[in-house]
C-alpha cells in the first residue's frame, strides 16, 4: 500500500512575508489602477501599508496577543485586493483571494478564516466587526482619510470625494487604552471642504467605526479641528 501523505506543516505567515509576495504585489497594484480608471481615490500599496500598521497598533496598544495584532495587519494589507476584480462586493472577492494566497503560503486554516471574515466584513454597506482582528481593519481603513489620497490633479472638477479628502490636512487614530476611547483626529480645511461635507459622505462610516470601537470594549470619538462631535 502506499504511504500516506505526510501531513504539512502550517508555517507562521508574517505580514512582511505577505507585502512582499509577487502574487499580492500584483493584485494591490492592478486593483488601485483600476479604481483609479473609475475614478476613486488611491487604494495601492500606501493605503494598504498604513491600513496593516495602523490595525497592529491598535490591538497592540489595547493588549491583545501579538499573532492576533499580526493577522489584523496581514488583513488590514490585503483587505482590497478585491477591487481587482470588481468594486462590487470587493470585500467577499477579496476574502477569496486573500484566503488561496495565504493556503499557498501555508497558514493555519484557522488564522486563514479570522483574515478573510475580517476582510469579508470590512465594508459598511454591510459588513460587521465580527472579530478583534475584524474591529482593528475596520477602524483603520475608516480612518484613512487625507489629501495624499486624491488622484484628480485639477481641483476644479473635484467631486465631494475627491474635495472632503483633500481639504483633510492631517488625520490621526488615538487610541487610548486606559480611557478605552479610540479618537478619530482630524484637521480639515474648512476652505477646500466644509465640516458638513464630511458627515455626508462618511457619516456610514463613522457609525460602523463605532460598531468596531464598541466591539473593542471601547467608545468611539470624533474630533474635526480640535472640537468633539461624537
């Protein structure tokens, strides 16, 4: 009789191992020019690595394990790899992808599915924080909100996107975990963009932030030029 296949050992998938695959590096490069073709505002390898550092830092800063802090930004680098194929349910596109890359890698099925839930939920249409790791992807996707993201170089024909992310002159997630608030910090120049313009494209957004925070065991706050709207 044949000997049977040795079962194979799951290898310990780090983000770096991720960021510098040529199968991902494709798809993150191919998926930001086409939405860039549509129109939407940059989603390569600048929003990708600020998404994975910004959701390790805040299961880091909140103390949850450091394997878990490491899937969330493994999650939080390929959360939009969907966009490749389609800005329509990116995020379910996405999780598949993300889960036969990290199977070709050798994760854990285990550690496998917390990354594609994570990035199957990341939408606010309707996704939800259904994981630690889920939360943390959430918030800093949301968070990314900034004028290096415009692609448009003529502001006279900027649409609401393009003019609310431009007039963001700095934004920054404070996560406080002795408080247990996560702020939303922004400066926004109220000349490019009003504060109003804001709520109206993002307000979705900030709801499910405060899902994440929630999520967290945290409150969720908003800050827009030093005053406190929620």
């Amino acid at each position: 009789m044949p000997e049977p296949t040795p079962a194979l050992v799951p290898t310990r998938v780090t983000v770096e191992v991720v960021r510098h695959d040529p199968e991902v590096a494709a798809y993150v490069e191919r998926a930001n020019e086409s939405l860039g073709v549509l129109g939407y505002t940059e989603h390569g390898v600048r929003h990708a690595s600020l998404t994975s550092r910004i959701a390790y830092n805040i299961l880091r800063r909140l103390g949850y394990p450091e394997r878990e802090c490491e899937l969330a930004a493994i999650a939080g680098y390929l959360h939009d790899i969907g966009n490749l194929v389609s800005r329509l349910n990116h995020e379910h596109t996405g999780a598949l992808l993300a889960g036969a890359i990290l199977q070709r890698l050798g994760m854990d099925p285990t550690e496998r599915a917390v990354v594609m839930s994570a990035i199957g939920n990341h939408e606010e249409s309707h996704g939800q924080p259904v994981s630690p790791v889920g939360a943390a992807v959430i918030l800093a996707d949301k968070s990314d909100v900034h004028r290096s993201r415009v692609r448009n170089p003529d502001p006279a024909t900027f649409d609401i996107h393009d003019r609310v992310n431009y007039a963001v002159e700095h934004s920054f997630l404070r996560v406080d975990e002795r408080a247990r608030e996560i702020t939303l910090e922004l400066t926004i120049n109220t000349e490019k963009a009003p504060v109003m313009e804001y709520f109206e494209i993002f307000l979705s957004r900030m709801v499910m932030c405060r899902r994440a925070a929630e999520h967290l065991g945290c409150a969720f706050k908003l800050q827009i030029n030093g005053v406190r709207f929620l």
